[in-house]
C-alpha cells in the first residue's frame, strides 16, 4: 500500500468516530493535514493522474494522456515541468486563488518540477477572462508593491525551496515587434474571438483593447519560454491555455497538457464566484477566528464543494461524511466545523484550528440544555435497572439495536452530561458501561465527577434528560 493509502486507511476508522467531539476532530485534523507533506512519489503514473483528475474540471486532452506523459518523463529520470501563471493585480488573495497552487503542490509532491511566474509583464495588460470591462492599468510600483506580499500568501500551500520563480518581462521584455507580428500571422484572429466573454462585451458596445486580444497569446508565450509539459489554471482561462498549446505546436515543441480548477462560490451562497468586490470571500491573511467564522457561514449545500476545493481528503472520504449526514448519523454543523478546521490547519496549524473550534463553539453553539426545548425522558426509577443500551434502543428508541449502542460507546459518541449553573461536565460511557444497569453507571459517573445538577444521556447527538435517580 503506498503512504497515501495507509492515511487514506487511518483516517477512515477515524471518520466513523463521533465527529462531534474534540478530541476525534484534532485526531482527523492531524492526520489528513499531515498529507499536505507526504511523499506521493511512490504513486504510479496512472494514480497520479487520476489523483490530479479527482480535483479539477479538465485535464486535456485527456487523463490517460498525462498518465503517458508522467511515464514518459520517468523514462527520462526526470519529472514533468508544470507552470502555473499568477499576476500580481491585488496585493490580498483569498481561498479562490489557492485552488491551482494546491493542485501545483500535489503535482510537487509527486516529484514534478513546479514553476510559479510572476505575471509582472501580463499583469500591465490584464486577464480579462470573465471581465465585462477594461481592467485599469498598473503601474510598475503598484505590481512591485502586490509581488511583495504574493510570495507570503502562498508560503502555506508550497515548498518553496523546490519551487522554480520567473517572472515574465524576462522573455516578454525583450520580444520584438517584428517577432511579434511573425506570430501573429499564424494565429486565427477567430481563435482570438472565441471567448464569450469578447464577445459579449464588443456586443454591448464595452471597451476591448488590442492589448486585451492579446493577453492569451502572450501568456502563451510563457509556456513557449519555459517548454512546459503542464499550464494549471482557473476554468475561466481554458480558452488562455489551449492557446499555449497553439503556440508551442508553431515552435516544434511538444504541446503542454491543460489542467483547469474550478471556479470556487463566495461564502454568501448567492452562487456568485468568491471575490473581494463581491465581499464573500476568505482572504489569506485572515486571522484563524475569522476564516472559521466565515467557512461557518456557508450554506450546507457548499460543503461538498468546499472540502473537495481546500482538503486533501479523498472522493470515498468526502462520500463516507456526506452519507453520514444523509443518514442523519452526523449533524452537517459538525461535518462544516471540520471543514473550517481544515481550512485553518492549511493556514495556520491544528492547535491554532481547534482553537478557533472552541472559540467559536463558546461563541455562537455552547447552549444549555435546558434552553432546548422539551426532551425525552428516562426515569431511573423505573427503567434504572435495565443496560444503558437497552434503554436507548428499546425506551428512547435512539438506535435501532443494543448492538448500534454499543458501537456508539465503541466510538466515544455515548456520554452522561450533568449540567450546572456554572456549566457542563461529561463522562464518556465504554463499552462495557453501555451493558451494565442505567441507574448504576449514572450514579458512578456522579460520584466520580462529584457534580450534581440535571443530568442527560447523550448517544451521538441525540440527547435525553434522566430523572428518578
């Protein structure tokens, strides 16, 4: 089994525990963030394209192409050369624009030489894709000033010290207007004209400037200049990096595979794409408590999403979670506090995720039990003699059998609650407490605490009130 394989397996058994308590999430959290450091040059070919292919939208021209052509390139003793191209026009990123470097460090992690341009020459002109307007021109001192910062940003994503940095006015700077022209002559202005986004914009009259029509021959050109095997980017840019093909096929060179992130949702759920202007976004230079607070606020539905955009966690851990929330075995409250610790631990680190955890759990979640509503409840008097899991099967009818109830203690998810004015202790139930007689295990896990106040059965999130004791 490769080492992907024995965390994939660890955190399986970890992912069946009760994903309401602390100590399980910061046991899940430390493992699945560690994989942000494994070694994935162990996996075959095949395995790493497929794992490449599991987080993005296209691979093309397909994922049995860049399988040959990882193959290849062992062959050759060496690895892929994958570019991913970033202009500075802001000096804040947020979690959108870590999509493709975190698919560029899985690609480093398998052993492939990554390269991070520094877009200052394209940056003067602008992306346009999915802009309905010109975008305003930067001066040098403005794109130095967002480069300063960019590096920073992105530090938790990469290994910087295998990271290759270029910058674009290297081989932009110099290039002529003659080889220019030599160029374009070979460019369909049809191929130009492709985007919707053009075109919907020269239809409504908005402004299109030369430069702009020729953004995607010069980033192409980037590819050119480094001969790359791989171009990332967002969905957005498909028709950008398809050209770095076009261009590389007219110099002779063997054309770069496209491999293109989805376009990630703001955290308001409006279905708008995260963006500062759009204030529903998580900026890389949050604080811990802020970027919890906002993966928080996310509608439930962006939870897939989310997880799938920011995690190292694999399609069959995503489908476990999911279904056991499906089948109302996980509260989608807790699965979402996993996500914002992951998302704080990539950040950050775990301690600094199950601290925002509990701040936020003080803040908004920690309730008392009594400001519930109406309960279920277990008389001791009259049922204290049966087993603990007898009760929850038959009386409260929590679980379907003894058996599930002991699974639940097996997991750490069965627990005698007594809460106070001055607030709650728990006691977590063993296996073997789940058998013994109600009233007996109360009144030891009482005894032992030394509290006194109402006291609840708590098997998973179910909750039941015991009087009569």
């Amino acid at each position: 089994m490769t080492r992907l394989g024995d965390s994939v397996a660890r955190a399986g058994r970890l992912l069946a525990q009760d994903l309401s308590s602390d100590s399980a999430v910061e046991q899940l959290l430390t493992e699945t963030t560690a994989r942000r450091g494994l070694d994935l040059t162990d996996l075959s070919a095949d395995e790493q394209a497929a794992l490449i292919a599991a987080r993005t939208v296209d691979v093309l021209p397909g994922v049995e192409q860049l399988a040959a052509r990882i193959e290849r390139r062992r062959s050759e003793g060496t690895g892929l050369r994958v570019k991913l191209g970033v202009d500075p026009t802001g000096s804040d990123m947020h979690l959108g624009h870590a999509v493709p470097v975190l698919t560029l460090s899985r690609f480093q992690r398998m052993g492939h030489e990554v390269v991070l341009i520094i877009g200052d020459f394209t940056a003067k002109i602008g992306d346009p894709s999915g802009r309905t307007a010109e975008r305003p021109p930067l001066t040098d001192e403005d794109i130095a000033q967002n480069m300063a910062t960019y590096k920073e940003q992105v530090r938790p994503f990469l290994d910087f010290e295998q990271v290759r940095f270029a910058q674009n006015s290297e081989w932009l700077g110099p290039y002529t207007f003659p080889e220019l022209l030599g160029l374009l002559s070979q460019v369909p202005v049809s191929q130009l004209l492709q985007r919707d986004d053009f075109r919907t914009r020269l239809a409504e009259g908005s402004g299109l400037t030369m430069s702009e029509l020729l953004y995607p021959v010069a980033q192409a050109l980037d590819s050119v200049a480094l001969e790359s095997d791989v171009e990332l980017g967002g969905a957005d840019q498909l028709l950008n990096l398809q050209m770095g093909r076009k261009l590389m096929e007219l110099r002779g060179q063997t054309p770069q595979l496209v491999v293109t992130n989805a376009l990630i949702e703001g955290t308001d759920g409006t279905g708008a794409k995260m963006s500062k202007s759009k204030d529903n976004y998580v900026g890389l230079r949050s604080t811990a408590e802020d970027v919890f607070g906002k993966i928080m606020s996310i509608p439930d539905r962006l939870i897939e999403p989310y997880l799938k955009a920011w995690t190292e966690w694999s399609d069959e851990e995503v489908a476990l979670a999911l279904r056991r929330v499906a089948e109302r075995d996980l509260h989608p409250m807790d699965l979402k506090k996993i996500l914002a610790g992951e998302v704080v631990s990539v950040l950050f680190d775990v301690p600094s995720a199950m601290k925002a955890r509990a701040g936020f759990v003080a803040q908004f979640s920690k309730k008392s039990f009594g400001d519930v509503g109406t309960l279920p409840t277990v008389d001791a008097s009259v049922y204290g003699a049966e087993g603990v899991a007898a009760v929850l099967a038959r009386v409260l009818e929590f679980v379907p059998s003894a058996s599930a109830a002991r699974r639940l203690a097996k997991q750490n998810a069965l627990r005698v609650v007594v809460e106070a004015a001055e607030g709650q202790q728990t006691a977590v139930l063993s296996e073997s407490d789940a058998l013994r007689p109600l009233a007996e295990v109360v009144r030891e896990k009482l005894a032992e605490s030394g509290a006194s106040g109402s006291v609840y059965l708590k098997a998973g999130r179910k909750l039941a009130e015991i009087t009569g004791l």
